[in-house]
C-alpha cells in the first residue's frame, strides 16, 4: 500500500531549480563527450554499442520507470570511470521524469535546493578563469549531475514503495558487491582480480577508499533493521548475516577513513536507539550484533592471515605528509583567488589529489564555496537529527540508520574527496525526502 501523502502546494522555485541544474548538467555532459569524441574518434563498432545502450536505457525508462530506478542502483556499485553505467541511465531517468511528470519537484525541500543551486553557482563562477578547461568542464558537469540527481532522488521517494525499492536494491548489491570481493581475496576465482586490482577489497570502484564507505550506510541501515524490522523481510539471522559481510567488506578495503565511518556510524545508530522509548533492550540488541560481528570479524582476519597488513595500515603512511601539506596550501590559494582555482584544478596547482572534499572546496571555489557546501553539509545533518529525534523515518528507511551514516560522510569527507561519491548524494536524498514528509 502506498502511504504516501496528498501532493503540496507547487514549489515555482523549486522547480526552476531543478529543471535548470537538468538543463546544466545534460549540456555540460554533452559539451564534454562531444570534446571527447573530437579528441579520440571512437570506431564504429563503440558508436553502434553506445548507441543500443542509450536507446535500452530510454526505453526501459519510458516502459518501466520504476525497474529502471532499480537497475540504475545496482549500477551504483560500478563506478570504475566517469561517466559510470549508472550516470547513464539516471540522467535519462531525471529528464524523462521531468517530461512525463512521474514525480513531483515541489516535494523537495525548499532549503536544500536552494543551497545546491548556490554551491552550484560558486562552482559555475569559479570556472570563469581555469588553467585546465577540458577538466573543468568534465569535473563541473558531474558536480551538477550528483546534485541534481540528489535533488530528483528527494522527489521520487514520496512512499513506501519508492522507499522500498531503493533501499533493498542498494542493500542488495552492497551484500554482493562485499561478498564477491571478500572472496576474491581468499579464493582466486575466475576474474577475482577484477575485484582487488592492488590486494584491497575494491569491488567495481576504481578506490578502496570509495567501496568501503560505499557499503557503509548499508551496513547502517540492516542493522537498524535488525532491531527494528519494516523494509527487509528476510529472517534475523539472515540480516545478522548480511550485517557481518558489509562490515568485512569495509574492513578488507583496509581504508582508515572508512573504519573511522562506519566507527561513528554504528556509535551514532547504539545512541539513537539507546535513547528512545523503551531503547534500553533495543540498544542491548544492536551492542550485541555489533561484539558479535566484531568476533567473527576478528576469527576471519586471523584465519586470512592478515593481521600484520591491518596494522601496517593503521599507523601513519609515508604519503600522508603530502596530503595534508596540499591540503594546507588550499587556505593561501582561497586567500589568493576569492572565489577559488575553478573546478577540478586542485591536481593542477598541487600535483596531488585533495583527498579532502573541504580542501578541495576551498581551494576550487573559495570561501564562498566552502561556506555553501558546509551550511549544506550540516543543514542535512540537522535535517537527519531531526528526523531521528522525533523518530520520523524515510517510509520505512530508519532514521537512526540515516543520521549514523550522514555522520560517517561528514567526517570521512575531511580525509576523502566524497564530493562526486553518489552514495553521499544518496543517503542525502534519502534524509530530504524524510524531512519534507508531513509528520
């Protein structure tokens, strides 16, 4: 049954947002591979599947909107390249629901959409004088595809059953993604090294640093469900086990900043429950999953041998003096250049990677920048307290679950350049569409 409510009042501004960042972004991506294809003319054989492709995918929107919403978040766990499958497919969906009028703008919140379009606007004033244009726009245009796609996802999850559908199928590919690439790393199976390309558990990411947080808030939202079932039907004993896949999943993608996330995250989801009505047993539950998996975590780590590879990991690496001396310099170039270097020129002035979604931002958009994506940052954080405080859940997607995972962005997004991660916009997504749900 859809519980989804009455539609509100029409949001003109809202609106005007939303079709102008799809505007946005479907001429950015279209300036970007027409550049691409006059660089390096692709043969005939890439045209004819590019092409088959395209034309699959607008037809599986257009005949099945609500299965192409569940092939496109599969296609988030394979994110190896820019533009990924799922940019795809998401981008035809965003503008055949806008055309065919299958899920209403005026559901998004008013504040968020109006702090996208200003980080947005920063991102677009920036890219005024650039060393790199070819970057810029490859680097602009899918900052303006992740926000819009978080802003249309906020719209399309309006009930239970759009609700329903994404959690289970990011779940479910999250499960998978983390058990194929647990494996690969015990058992050389055909092609196992698709998964781990540098001995870590990477799935289909072209980063450790990205697959790991990428099962995070999946791990966040079974355990949730563990205490508290409504969206998965599978037995306890089934979540319980999806629970200690996700969590060795992070662990063998033996990044730091996603131990650290899924650390508060699961902290931030015990104090929740713990502090809510009739919480105690609820939180003695949950504390009980977690030393359960910690043990079974603790046994796979023995029986792999990979004690000695954890610890090298935890402790300080050689590279880590270089990240945070680039970062630095992100402050002199904000002082330097007041609305920043321009998107994606960070690698330009510095010769390394942010590795800091805040570095970044300063330095490519300046103070104006970084001031917009913080107030956004922590106005959804505040959105997702909110949510949980007063126990207001996404259609059954449990809010406690949320607002651990949002924490664990938050802060992995000082040591990793979460900015393009589309989980990030996600979980985002997710927590707009809860709070604009009338109570």
């Amino acid at each position: 049954m859809d519980y989804a409510v009455p539609a509100p009042r029409p949001r003109p501004l809202v609106t005007a947002i939303l079709l102008l960042g799809g505007a946005a972004m479907l001429t950015a991506l279209a300036t970007g591979l027409a550049y691409v294809l006059y660089l390096r003319p692709p043969s005939a054989l890439v045209l004819v599947g590019f092409t088959v492709v395209l034309l699959g995918a607008l037809l599986l929107a257009l005949l099945a909107y609500d299965a192409a919403v569940a092939v496109g978040v599969v296609l988030l766990a394979a994110v190896r390249f820019e533009p990924a499958p799922a940019d795809l497919l998401f981008a035809i969906l965003i503008v055949v629901g806008l055309l065919t009028n299958r899920f209403h703008l005026r559901r998004i919140l008013p504040a968020a959409a109006l702090l996208v379009a200003v980080f947005l606007a920063f991102n677009l004033l920036s890219a005024v004088d650039v060393v790199d244009g070819r970057r810029a726009v490859s680097f602009l245009g899918i900052t303006i595809y992740v926000a819009a796609l978080g802003l249309w996802l906020a719209a399309y999850v309006t009930g239970w059953p759009a609700a329903r559908r994404v959690a289970r199928w990011y779940v479910a590919v999250a499960v998978a993604s983390a058990l194929l690439s647990t494996l690969a790393l015990i058992v050389p199976f055909p092609g196992h090294d698709l998964f781990t390309r540098i001995g870590r558990a990477e799935g289909l990411f072209k980063d450790p640093n990205v697959f790991g947080p990428f099962l995070v808030p999946a791990a966040l939202v079974v355990l949730e469900e563990i205490i508290t079932p409504r969206l998965l039907r599978a037995r306890r004993w089934t979540k319980l086990l999806a629970f200690l896949v996700l969590t060795l999943g992070v662990l063998f993608s033996y990044s730091r900043a996603a131990w650290l996330n899924l650390a508060v995250g699961v902290v931030v989801v015990l104090l929740i429950v713990g502090l809510r009505r009739g919480g105690g047993r609820r939180a003695a539950r949950a504390l009980a999953v977690v030393v359960a998996a910690t043990i079974a975590i603790s046994v796979a780590v023995v029986l792999t041998g990979s004690i000695t590879f954890l610890e090298q990991r935890a402790q300080v690496q050689s590279y880590d003096t270089s990240r945070f001396g680039a970062q630095s310099e992100s402050i002199s170039w904000a002082m330097r250049y007041p609305f920043g270097i321009g998107p994606g020129q960070f690698e330009k002035y510095a010769g390394i990677s942010a590795h800091s979604m805040y570095a970044r931002t300063l330095a490519e958009e300046g103070l104006p920048g970084f001031v917009a994506i913080l107030a956004l940052m922590l106005a959804t954080l505040a959105w997702a307290a909110r949510n949980a405080t007063v126990g207001r859940d996404t259609y059954g997607i449990g809010s406690a679950a949320l607002l651990g995972a949002w924490c664990g962005l938050v802060v992995n997004g000082i040591f990793v350049d979460t900015l393009h991660w589309r989980h990030l916009w996600l979980v985002a997504a997710l927590i707009w569409a809860g709070a604009a749900r009338p109570r």
